[in-house]
C-alpha cells in the first residue's frame, strides 16, 4: 500500500478502479530489493499474476543501498519473471536527491514517461481474457 495512504487511495486500489482488473498487491511496505528478491519468485508462483507491475528500490535509496546491489537485485527479479514468462513493467523510483534537481524543460524531456494504461492496453489487445495485475 505505501506509507502514508489509506486503501482506499492506494496505488493498486487506483488502478484496479481505473483499469477495472483484478489488482493484487504483493508489496510490503519498507522492503528493500534484497528482501523483494527473497519472495519475488514465491509470490509468482502463488498469484500467477499475467502481467508484474514492479515497483522497488525506494527503500534502498533511503537506506543507502548501493545502485549496483539495488540493479542487481532488480534484474534477478526481471529475469525470474521472464523464466516463467510473466511480462514485466518496472517502475523507476526517483533518485534521492531529485528536489535539489533544477528541473527543465530539456530535462523533463530525458525522461522516458509512460502511461501504464497505455500500456496495460497495448499488452492486453489479444488477449481472451482480463489479465490479473499483480504489483
């Protein structure tokens, strides 16, 4: 869910309204990619999700995790998710010292923004069934 929301107001209960599919939040609120890594593949298995939505590595920002143990944490899970051939959208998390960030209108520009709607569209055009979301 996040800290600092309700439910009611959280990412996959947004979603699952605005996409009307089955959403399962799988998070833990304050895991790190390490501890993501240690049941990411248990939860797949559980859920059987058709399309992860993965969003780590915020916590290991704040707790000054290495970039390259947080990538390689991320990528184990990446390749897990394509061994059981579950498609997988990765969402970036901003890095720590963004506010600082004079932000421009060449930077915004770098920035590689995507609608998950669009997305989650495009993924489910031939698909007979409505795919579960499992974030």
């Amino acid at each position: 869910m996040g800290h600092g929301t309700t439910q009611e107001f959280s990412y996959p209960t947004v979603l699952s309204e605005l996409s009307g599919r089955t959403v399962i939040n799988a998070g833990i609120s304050g895991e790190t990619t390490e501890q993501g890594l240690t049941r990411f593949q248990h939860e797949l298995e559980k859920h059987s999700p058709d399309l992860v939505i993965l969003i780590e590595g915020g916590n290991d920002i704040l707790r000054n995790v290495s970039q390259s143990t947080s990538k390689q944490n991320l990528a184990k899970m990446i390749t897990t998710a394509q061994e059981l051939n579950i498609p997988l959208v990765l969402l970036g998390v901003p890095e720590k010292n963004l506010r600082q960030r004079r932000i421009t209108p060449n930077w915004l520009k770098s920035i590689n923004w995507f609608s998950i709607n669009h997305c989650y569209q495009n993924y489910s055009k031939n698909r007979s069934s409505s795919p579960t979301l499992s974030i």
